[in-house]
C-alpha cells in the first residue's frame, strides 16, 4: 500500500501548521515554501481538511489557516483518512456492505487484509501532531546540542 501526494503532502502542511499552533494564521505561500509543495495543490488539500474541520482560515492581508484544534488532539489517522479515504489494503475489508465478495466465507487471504488494516489503523491513530512536533524537536536537539 503506498499514500498518494495528496496524504504525504497533507501531513506535512498539517505539521507544519502545528509547528505554529497558537501563532495565529500561517499563509499557504509559507506552508507551501517551508514544506516545498505546489502552493496550487496544497489550496485543493486545506480546502478539503478545512472542510473537514481540521482547519480554520482567516480572509485578509494577515490571514491564512491555523488548526481547528490543538495538536495532541489530531491523529494522523484522521489527516490520511480525510484525503485519501479509508486506508484498508483491499476493499473487502472496508467497513461496509458495499464491497462484499460473493468468495468472502472461503477467502484465505481476508484475514491477512484484516490484519494488515488494523495494523495500520493502529499506527496512525497512535501518533498525533503533537507527536510528530516532539519528535521534530529531539532530532533538531540532537543536531544542535545548545538548543
């Protein structure tokens, strides 16, 4: 399974909108520089987290987006799931009735899909924003002692 450009490229905006929780709002110009995305992709991005209810943005010459909500209190589960849908390995295993396998009750290799999705899930909905900034702020420590 590999994330398209639209969850690895909107996991960066959202950590580096967190990079600045509290500040205000950020403009996309900035987001896009710091993290070096398309500014016109990452506007198709925000409008669908903002959308959502990750974000929040500010009209003006000072404006931009900021996080709806504090860091610690946005997984990266939430962020790859609202722009690239569920993240399960084979539509079997999504939560619905819709992609039933008329093979399902024999199926030898569901259970493994099962098990690879609920791996996952457990993954990125373990690690928050805040997570994400904690471990950017050791590595930066680390590289600079005196920091």
């Amino acid at each position: 399974m590999r994330l398209s450009t639209k969850g690895r490229y909107g996991l960066k905006a959202m950590f580096e909108l967190s990079l600045h929780y509290g500040e205000g709002p950020i403009p996309l110009k900035s987001v896009a520089d710091e993290q070096k995305i398309s500014e016109n992709y990452l506007e198709q991005l925000v409008s669908v987290l903002r959308k959502d209810g990750f974000l929040e943005s500010v009209r003006g010459a000072q404006g931009g987006y900021l996080l709806a909500k504090p860091p610690s209190e946005i997984t990266v589960g939430s962020i790859l799931r609202s722009l690239e849908g569920n993240m399960a390995p084979a539509d079997c295993v999504v939560d619905n009735d819709i992609n039933k396998c008329d093979r399902e009750e024999h199926c030898v290799t569901k259970l493994v899909w099962m098990k690879i999705r609920d791996s996952i899930d457990e993954v990125i909905d373990s690690i928050t924003l805040q997570d994400m900034i904690d471990e950017h702020m050791d590595i930066l420590s680390n590289e600079n002692p005196e920091v």
